[in-house]
C-alpha cells in the first residue's frame, strides 16, 4: 500500500486518498479539524486501516478529541475502524444505531460482503470487531 495523498478543500478540511489495494481516486475519507477535535469520516477498508493510522498518529496529541464518524457500515467506508480504534485509544466511533451491533460483531456484515462482493471483499479485508464502549451511537 502506498502512502496517503492528503488534499485540503477549504479550512479545516482534507480530502485523504488512502489507495487501498494501491488504487488511487477510488475511495476517500474525509478528515475535520477544528480548535480541539478532530473528525474522520468514513475511514474506509481495513486495508487501508495502517496508512490511516500512521497518518493520524502524529496528529493526535493536538485535539483534545477524535471521533469516526460512519454514514454507513458497508465494509469500503467502515472496515478501518475496529484497527483503528485499538491502535489509537480513545477515539470515539459515531454510528447510526442500527449499526452498532454490525460494529461489535461484524460476522453478519462480512458474510454478507463475501457474497455481495467476493474477492473485492477478501482484498479491501474482513473487518474486526469494535468494542462496545468506544461506539457512540
């Protein structure tokens, strides 16, 4: 995987082009900044859950809070953030409630991704679960 081709679109506002599966002007996350938070939106694949991880490391001690924030749980916008959430303590995951147990246990979602997707799915990368207490619903 490559490196993270990051875009600012106005303020606080980046466009970041993680390249899963190095694929680039595929899939985007979007990253917020403000005074004391900072907020990604749709993470994206698990296999692209280390570029993201590296890039946010660095950012971290500056906000005072993070969150992910989910506008759906299908595995392209949402398999990145059960490793997300392990390697980076303290970051809050916004879902909507339907989505929490998906999150908790992804079996179902992944089940269903293999069939929809096969392969693809299998290289974008089986989501692990997120745990409870880091879930906002």
């Amino acid at each position: 995987m490559g490196a993270a081709k990051v875009e600012r679109v106005d303020g606080g506002l980046y466009l970041v082009d993680l390249g899963p599966l190095d694929t680039y002007g595929w899939m985007a996350t979007y990253v917020v900044t403000g005074t004391n938070a900072l907020v990604v939106v749709d993470p994206g694949p698990r296999a692209s859950a280390d570029t993201l991880v590296k890039l946010l490391e660095g950012a971290l001690s500056k906000f005072e809070r993070v969150y992910v924030v989910l506008t759906h749980i299908h595995i392209d916008h949402s398999g990145a953030v059960g490793d997300i959430v392990r390697l980076l303590p303290g970051i809050k995951v916004l879902v909507h409630p339907k989505g929490v147990k998906h999150l908790v246990d992804p079996s179902r979602l992944w089940q269903s991704s293999l069939e929809v997707l096969g392969d693809l799915a299998k290289e974008l990368g089986e989501p692990r679960p997120v745990p409870s207490e880091a879930i906002v619903p």
